[in-house]
C-alpha cells in the first residue's frame, strides 16, 4: 500500500501542475483567440 501512495505522490504532483499550467495557457489562448476573430472587423471598418 505504501507503494501505491509513494507512487500516487510521485506521479500526482508533476501531473497538478502541468493541469494548472495547462489550464493557465488554455485561457491565455483563448484570449489570443478572440483578438484574432475580431482583427478584421477593426482593420476593415469604414
């Protein structure tokens, strides 16, 4: 059993962190994502 949990402490801390991150850059990339949807109705706006 104690494997297990020296495993679990092991593998789970690298994997919350990367989902943090991932989920940091996911908003990040969201935000990029609109400015880019609106880009042309600025540029071509009379």
């Amino acid at each position: 059993m104690s494997e297990w949990i020296d495993l679990l402490s092991e593998i789970g801390f690298p994997i919350f962190v990367t989902m943090y991150l991932l989920s940091r850059i996911e908003a990040k990339l969201e935000a990029v994502n609109q400015s880019i949807v609106m880009l042309p109705d600025k540029l071509y706006r009379p």
